[in-house]
C-alpha cells in the first residue's frame, strides 16, 4: 500500500457496510433453510465476478501459482465462517451471532505476530477492547443469559458463534498471508469457488417452487453480499495490517444496525447506539497515523 493511501480503508469500509446488509436480505428471503441460503449466494456471487474479471481483463489472475494449498486452506476457512454464522443466527440470535462472529480480532491479535510477523501495539489494543466493549452493549446480554436455559439448540448455536469468530480471524490472517502471491480478485474467485464446491450438497434441499420464489432475490444477494462487498472487502483488508483491518471490519455490525433501523424499522435502543459509538471510536483509533502521548504513557505493548 502506498503511504499514505486511503484507498484500501474506503474499500474495507465500503465492503463491511454492504455486508451490513445481509440481516436485509435474510429477512426477506422466505422458507430458505441455511444450507441452501449460502450455496445460492456463493454460486450467483462467483458467477457475477466471474463476469467482471471477463469483462475487466483480469481472467489471468486468477491461475494458480505458489502456495495453492493455502487457496484451498482459505475456502474451507471462508466456508466454514459463514456456516457457522448463519448456524448461530438460526439458533442464538442476530446480534448474538455477530457478537460471536466479531471475536475476530482477539485471534487475528494472537495469530498475526506468530504468522505474519506484526507488531501488537497501544493503540491497537485500546481499539480492540473499546470494539468489543461496543459489541456488548449492541448484545442483549439477557437474552444471551437466559438462552444458555432454554436447551441443547442454545448451546450449539454459541459454540457455532464461537467458531465463526475463530474461523474469520483466521481468514483475515491467511488473506493478508497470500497477498503477495493472488490479488483481491483471485482470493475471492477460488475461495468462494471451492465454498459453491463444498455446499454442493444443499443446492436440492430447498422445495423447487420455494426456489423460484426466491430466485431473484438469492441472485441479488449473491452479487451484493459475495461479489460487490467481498471484493471490496478483500481488497482494503489485503493492503491494510490484519489487526488494523479486522477492528475497522467491525463498521459491519454497525451498518446492519443502521439498515435494520431504517430498511426493516427495527427499534433504535439507548445500549445499542452507545455500542455504535464505542466501535467507531476503536475503528478510528486503529486508523490514527500517530497514537496520542496516553497510550504510550499507560500502555507500553509492542511486541
């Protein structure tokens, strides 16, 4: 990334305010089970890049050259981080799922010194917990209590959770591992390839007529959700350092916040709003070219 560039943040943000969607378009598909919700997504989304990287020139890119098995590594992962979600969404809730999902980056902190040789900073870490504590607020924590007595599901939605958050953090790590080697548009193609490939299976577990209902809403969501978003996504976190980039991802939540408020006319709650603010203040700590005088004076972290 050239110094200095703001490119990749306006992509990165760009993209985790599209993804901020999909509570949008869950709530409008009607009768789609999870399996089938995904696959469709990732076929009507690789089908659309497929069509840009043709129209674009950028075909080329996407040949396999060093590091292959780290492309199929990031498939699987990529895979199993919306499997996962979409599994704690089904039995936990909405905003317990993205809590779960956005533990993210306490793994990328942990994995991405070990792995890509980054430094844990001050700044980086008072972005971190000042994100997680707005993800708190945005949770209702009653809800989240009170689900761990209602049964077996409750359960294995937050273990779900908690593997989607394990299971995003090491996508970030593997993005920016393999930067150097596939651009933004390669990444995307193969792993969303190989996750069509792997979701094969669900492509019949959904009624024919409930399909064609559907139809045009699945295309739609594809090309947003998985070609217009994620290339956009991948793109700035790929160029940005992955502790910076998977704080500021957490815009996501946020804009769902914000679309499920004017779109779906979701009630806008005191704690809910507070955790915005606590998120956007981390996302702009993370993004600070200097860190204030404090931080060095009460955090000394740089590993």
């Amino acid at each position: 990334m050239n110094p200095g560039s703001k490119k990749p943040y306006i992509e990165l943000v760009t993209g985790s305010i599209l993804f901020g969607l999909l509570g949008v378009f869950i709530d409008q598909l009607k009768d789609v089970p999870t399996g089938p919700t995904i696959f469709y997504k990732q076929l009507f989304g690789v089908l659309a890049l497929l069509v840009f990287m043709i129209l674009t020139g950028k075909l080329s890119q996407i040949i396999p050259r060093k590091k292959k098995r780290y492309l199929l590594l990031l498939g699987f992962i990529n895979t199993t981080t919306l499997f996962t979600y979409f599994m704690c969404i089904k039995y936990t809730s909405f905003s317990v799922a993205i809590l779960m999902l956005y533990t993210a980056p306490m793994y990328v902190t942990l994995l991405s010194p070990l792995i890509l040789k980054e430094k844990i900073t001050a700044k980086g870490i008072v972005a971190l917990i000042l994100s997680l504590i707005g993800l708190v607020f945005i949770v209702d924590i009653s809800d989240l209590i009170g689900g761990f007595s209602s049964g077996n599901g409750y359960i294995i939605g937050i273990t779900a959770g908690i593997l989607s958050g394990f299971s995003f953090g090491s996508e970030i790590v593997t993005i920016r591992y393999i930067k150097d080697d596939y651009s933004s548009v390669a990444q995307l193609f193969w792993y969303t390839l190989i996750g069509v490939i792997l979701l094969l299976p669900f492509a019949t577990k959904v009624a024919a007529p409930v399909l064609s209902d559907n139809m045009t809403l699945l295309v739609v969501f594809g090309i947003i959700n998985t070609a217009m978003a994620a290339l956009l996504y991948v793109s700035g976190i790929s160029q940005i350092e992955a502790q910076k980039g998977s704080i500021l991802a957490l815009i996501e939540p946020v804009s769902g916040i914000f679309f499920d408020v004017t779109i779906l006319h979701t009630p806008l709650l005191a704690d809910t709003l507070t955790g915005c603010i606590f998120i956007l203040l981390g996302a702009y700590i993370a993004v600070m070219e200097k860190s204030p005088k404090i931080f060095g004076k009460y955090f000394r972290i740089q590993v």
